[in-house]
C-alpha cells in the first residue's frame, strides 16, 4: 500500500482550515493554510528531487529550487512562484501571532480577514503545486 503524497496531505490541511473557518476558529484556519501550502511545496520540491529539510521554513530552499528547476515547472507555475513563495513567508511569519493569540490579547475576530484571505490564497497555490507536480513529474 502506498502511502500519502505531499500533495493529498497538503489537501487535508486545507479541509481542516476551510472546516475552521466555516467554525469562526480563524486561529486553527490559519494554521491549517499554512500547513496546506507548505506540504504543497514541499511536495513540489520533492518530485523535482530536492531533500527536503525537516523545517518549516523552506521558502529559502524553494526559491533557489524552484529557480534551478525552471524547464521542468509548467509556465504557469513559474509565473506564480513569488505569489507561492511570499505568501508561504507570509504565513510563516504569522504563526507566533496564530498559535499565540491568546498572549498577545487579539481578538477572534481580527483573525477573520486574515484567515478568509489566506485560505483563499492556500486553494490557489494547493491546486497550482498539484499541476506543478504532475507537469514536472511528465518531464522527468
């Protein structure tokens, strides 16, 4: 039995945020987002044959990659990498502020906008690493 690609377990991290957002658990959405776009990624990284570091932040690793493996990722992919890359940063950057709210006295609803416009973000890049990966995978 195989087991799950990057790219399936990128897709339950982005049903679980969708699920929390759905709760108004905006901390948890936001979690699960970036969770969702970096196992994407890194599910990229791994069919271009990058060793993937047991790391969150990978955005450094990708972008230098990502720019040596530019013939073997679709156009659009390539066109959308610092989209990608940025927002992967972005939610990085936001996790001490996710898994600390509490500490930090914000409010569940000053959350919301932030979770509803990174979990939109979460959906577009999922789907473009898992046409990523297919593409790449055609040009091995």
């Amino acid at each position: 039995m195989a087991g799950m690609s990057a790219i399936e377990n990128s897709r339950i991290w982005l049903a679980t945020a969708k699920a929390a957002l759905a709760e108004g658990i905006y901390t948890t959405a936001l979690y699960g987002a970036e969770m969702s776009v970096e196992i994407a990624l890194k599910g990229v990284l791994i069919e271009l044959g990058v060793d993937i570091p047991k790391s969150h932040n990978i955005v450094s690793l990708a972008r230098i990659s990502l720019k040596e493996n530019r013939s073997r990722l679709s156009k659009e992919f390539v066109e959308k990498e610092h989209f990608i890359t940025s927002t992967l940063e972005t939610l990085l950057d936001l996790r001490p502020v996710v898994g600390y709210a509490y500490e930090r006295n914000i409010g569940k609803e000053d959350m919301k906008p932030r979770a509803k416009e990174y979990l939109r973000k979460a959906e577009e890049i999922v789907s473009l690493c898992g046409n990523a990966i297919r593409h790449a995978g055609k040009r091995a």
